[in-house]
C-alpha cells in the first residue's frame, strides 16, 4: 500500500470526518466495552494506533484517565483534529504504526479500525506485541473479509474489477501464533444503511476510505451509473461491515 497517499486522503478528510464515519464510532465504543470487559489493573503506560479524530481516545481516556498515552496517526491533520478534541494532557506523535520507532515498552495498546491499513497484518502485529510489557495486551479491531460484500458482489455480477482492498477472513486470523503472547480473535459484523450507492461511496471519500489497491483502474463514468443501478435495483444499499476483534496478551 502507499502509505504517504493513504495519510494524504485521511488528511483530507479530517474535517469531514466526523459526521460521515457512523460505524468508526460505533466500533470504537464497542471496542472500548470489549476492553472494560478485560479487567485489567490500572495501566500506566499506554499507546494508541490511528486514532483519527478521536473517538477510541476519548473513550480510553475516560477509561484510564491517569495512564501516560503516546497518541499516534499516520496523518498529521488526523492528529491535530484528536488533539483538538482530547486537549494537551497526553502526548501525540506523527507514526505509522506497522513500523513503530518506539523504544519503550506498553501496558496497554489499542487501536480501532486502522490495522487494515498495514501490509503485513501478521508481522506488524509480532512487532507491536514486541512493545509490550510483561501481561501487557494489545486490543484491536479490523476490517475482516466481508466487508462491503454488497458491493463486491455487485461488481463481480457486472464483470467489473473490485478496487477495494481484500481484507482477511477471521479463520486466518484465528490461525496466527506469537512467541510468548496468548491470541485470540473475534467478530461482530456491522449492517450500515446508505440512502444510495452515490451515499456509500461518498461516505468513503468523506473519512478517507476511498485509497484503492495498487494498480486498480477506476471505474469510467458510464460503468459507475451502471453499478450503482444494479446495486439500487437490488433494493437496498446497506453494507456489512465484517468487524475482526484482536486480544494479544503477553505472558507476565
């Protein structure tokens, strides 16, 4: 993936974020009942990975309001939009976080719907496991295989090349062994109303979800019409999003 053109469109974005990413919020919320559900002690160090404008943040706050955070985006206009919404008491750095230049170590890492931005998922997720303390956990969620079915579905019955990036299925994920850590993956899948195709894909653009895969020839106009057609004549433009949720638990 090109990552500079990735933090390019979240830049974007950062200012229309907000009020187009209804399942990032939700997903974050859910995330954060999954993570009281853990009944961890009370962390002293902490990190979070893409924290966008701050909706996983806020709610980690709220959660462990005496934790030392390192907030970290791969956009500095994402950042700067967290920063204004959570304020100066935590400390925020620019970092991609499939290649973390950290040299301490965590009690806690969280991150919420930025993995599948990474292109080695499986690496990354040993690398960050190696930031860690001793019983420290790493909490994630990701986007999982069916995630906008309705829409690769869509473009395959019309013999149109899907330019949305393949993400993996939960049992691939089940299968993934760290040295020293306790792993374990769950789902939740997410049904999202649009109003109508043109919705959808403008819902993508707004947050800054609309990067394709490398390589991808966009759709021409006329094409685009005839998509959106069939999709609306199906009856609905509601779009599933496969939510993957990653508990990793380093051995004390």
């Amino acid at each position: 993936m090109n990552k500079k053109l990735i933090a390019q469109s979240f830049g974007k974005a950062s200012n229309t974020y907000e009020k187009d990413a209804p399942v990032q919020k939700w997903t974050a919320g859910f995330l954060a009942e999954v993570i009281k559900g853990l009944d961890l002690d009370q962390p002293v160090d902490c990190l979070e990975i893409g924290c966008g404008t701050g909706f996983l943040t806020q709610e980690m706050k709220t959660l462990f309001p005496h934790a030392n955070w390192l907030i970290t985006d791969l956009s500095a206009d994402m950042l700067e939009s967290c920063r204004a919404r959570i304020g100066d008491n935590v400390s925020y750095q620019v970092m991609d976080g499939e290649h973390p230049a950290l040299d301490r170590k965590f009690d806690l890492i969280v991150s919420s719907l930025a993995f599948q931005w990474f292109q080695d998922l499986e690496s990354a997720l040993k690398g960050l496991s190696d930031l860690l303390k001793p019983g420290g956990r790493l909490v994630f969620t990701t986007l999982g295989q069916e995630t906008f079915q309705q829409w690769r579905d869509n473009l395959n019955q019309q013999g149109m090349a899907v330019g949305l990036h393949d993400y993996p299925p939960l049992e691939d994920m089940q299968k993934i062994a760290i040295k020293g850590c306790q792993v374990n993956f769950d789902r939740q899948k997410r049904l999202q109303p649009y109003e109508n195709g043109i919705a959808f894909l403008r819902a993508l653009k707004m947050i800054g979800a609309q990067a394709p895969q490398p390589g991808y020839q966009p759709l021409l106009p006329g094409q685009m019409r005839k998509v959106i057609k069939a999709l609306e004549k199906s009856g609905s433009c509601a779009m599933t999003y496969d939510i993957l949720v990653g508990t990793i638990t380093k051995e004390a």
